[in-house]
C-alpha cells in the first residue's frame, strides 16, 4: 500500500474544509494527456494553468480547459494589459512556487492576476495539480472558482477543437 499524497495544496484544501479526492498517477505525469489518462478522466476535465507576463512585468494565470489552448492575447484584452507572453520554466518556479506540469491556481502572491476561461464551468467536477507530478486533485469546479477569485472570460484559441 502507497503512502497517501499530502502537499501543501492537500494540506491548504483540508484546512479550509473543501472536499477532493487524491487521484494519484502510478509514475510522474509528462503531459496533460499523460495525466489525465493515469487519473481515468478526460483532458477537458483538466485545468491547464498557463504563466504570463506582460511587458510592465505584470505576471497573470491563466486557467482553461486541458483539451483547450490558451490565447495570451485574449488575456491581455481582459485585463487591459500590453502584450503577454509566456514565462520560462525557470522563471515559473521563481514566480508561483511550482514546478512546470504542477502549476494551480491556489496559494500565489497576490501580484500574480488569475484568470479562468468560462469553458471551465462546462464541468461540474475538474482535476488540477496536487503540487506534485505524482497526483491530481478533483474538486467542483465552483469550489475552485470561489478559492482563487478568478477574472473570468474567453481566453481560448478559437480554432481548437473540444475533445
């Protein structure tokens, strides 16, 4: 029998009473589809968080959908910020706290703006990251909304097809 997964996100979720479920990975997940094929769920369940940075240094998180890709300039637009680009791996790590493939939305600086794609919503149930590449996390996707206080609007690449 494994040790169950504790992390810090498991350790903050219990704190403040939010009901989920550890869907631990049999070896550390390398992609989205990796991961949401070892946790017995489809990608779209999935919450990819995506690290920007605008051109004042502004950094934000961007959530959507695993099966969707995000558009940083459809983020700039909502936030009303010059252009946005992805952070480096490194830099990832300096700026959240976590590993890149281990990225959630939960327990950041608050100078760091958090925005959801409305398409998360299309499920009642979604998986994020444990903080770990050897576990996932499923919690009601209002649950997550109502912890991270997201701007919410579309983000998406309109030329991606759902799964």
């Amino acid at each position: 029998m494994t040790e169950p997964i504790s992390t810090h996100v498991t350790q903050y979720l219990e704190s403040l009473s939010v009901q989920f479920r550890v869907l631990p990975h049999s070896r550390p997940a390398t992609t989205i589809e990796d991961a949401a094929e070892q946790r017995g769920i489809r990608t779209a369940q999935m919450v990819k968080s995506i690290v920007l940075r605008d051109m004042s240094n502004r950094f934000a998180i961007a959530c959507a959908p695993g099966n969707m890709s995000i558009d940083p300039k459809k983020v700039r637009n909502l936030l009303g910020w010059r252009r946005m680009t992805c952070v480096s791996p490194q830099e990832v790590i300096s700026i959240t706290g976590y590993e890149i493939g281990t990225v959630v939305p939960l327990m950041l600086s608050e100078s760091i703006a958090v925005v959801f794609d409305n398409q998360i919503f299309d499920e009642k149930e979604v998986t994020i990251s444990s903080g770990s590449k050897m576990a996932g996390l499923a919690l009601r996707s209002e649950a997550l909304a109502e912890l991270c206080k997201p701007i919410m609007g579309d983000i998406c690449r309109d030329n991606m097809e759902k799964e």
